[in-house]
C-alpha cells in the first residue's frame, strides 16, 4: 500500500508542475504580441582590423663555385727523394752510413718537396664555374581593413523613440516585440 500511495502522490506533483508551466507560457503568450515601427535611422558601425599578411619575395643570384681537379703530380716527390737520396749519401761515411743517409735524406727530400708542392698549389687546378640560383624569402606586411560590425539603430514606436544595435540592417520598418503587464498600485 506504501508504494501505490507514494505513486499517487508523485503523479500528482507531477501533473501540478505541468499545469503550472502550461499555465504561465500560455498566459505569457496572451500578453506579448508583434507590431511594428518605423525606423529613423541606420548607421553602420565598423571596426578597423590589422592582419600581417605573409609574401613571398624571389630573385635570381650569380653564385661563384671552385672545384679542385686533377691529381697532384708526383714528379716533385720523386725529384726530392732523389735528391735527398744523393745528398745522404754524399754525407754519409762508410758503407753502412751511406746506405742509411741515403735512406734518410730521400726520405727528408721527398717530405719537403712534397710539402713546398702542396704549398704553391702546383699540381691541382681550379675549376671556376658560375651558376644562377633562385632565393626567396617570406616577408610580412601589416594590412588594415575595416570590418562591418553591425549597425546602430534608431526607431519610432508609439511616438517614443528607441535605440537598438543589430547585426543586420533592419530596412524601413522593424519587427518588435510587445508585452503588456499590469501595474501594481
């Protein structure tokens, strides 16, 4: 019996609420209707906006390039071990000393010639080549502009005059909205 009476109850609080709601929209609608009112003005308001707008900028380069080529030749080693050779060998006293200067100074001789060749560069060329290459770069420039806001609206109704922002422009009349309440004395 508890649970049939706690239904009863909960259907009738229920129902209560709905007639309510149903009640106070339905007695809103009674005392709200549309007319309309003539419009005195539209004045468009903007806002000025500043974008950085990325572009591109290109142009064409000369570009130098060295390219070693060749092999360094060999001959100014050789004559230097030669030399080096000849000389350790004149130095050289005895026959074991000679066969070691000779050694010794071919050695010396082949390390300094090869040294003063890679020093004055004989032995390799230069290959010089020119080509153009394309560079760019972004740069960013500020660009302003103005953006429609809305417009700022002026409007009779009854005589009285009102003032309302709207995204839209409202044209020769406006759609308003009327309440009627009564007042408390």
């Amino acid at each position: 019996m508890k649970k049939s009476s706690i239904t009863k109850v909960f259907m009738s609080v229920t129902a209560m609420a709905t007639a309510c709601v149903f009640s106070s929209s339905t007695l809103a609608e009674r005392n709200q209707h549309v007319d309309f009112a003539k419009v005195i003005s539209s004045t468009p308001i903007y806002e000025t906006v500043e974008r950085s707008v990325p572009e591109e900028h290109c142009w064409v380069e000369t570009v130098r390039e060295e390219h070693r080529g060749g092999k360094s030749s060999a001959t100014p080693t050789l004559v230097g071990g030669i030399v080096g050779g000849v000389i350790g060998n004149a130095v050289g006293k005895g026959g074991d000393n000679k066969k070691i200067g000779a050694v010794v100074g071919s050695i010396l001789g082949m390390s300094v010639a090869n040294d003063i060749s890679k020093r004055n560069g004989r032995g390799h060329h230069t290959e010089v080549n020119y080509r153009d290459v394309e560079r760019c770069e972004v740069r960013y420039h500020t660009r302003t502009e103005r953006q429609l806001q809305g417009y700022d609206v002026v409007y009779k109704y009854h005589g009285k005059r009102y003032t309302t922002f709207m995204q839209r422009e409202p044209g020769d009349r406006l759609e308003v909205a009327v309440s009627i309440t009564p007042r408390n004395y």
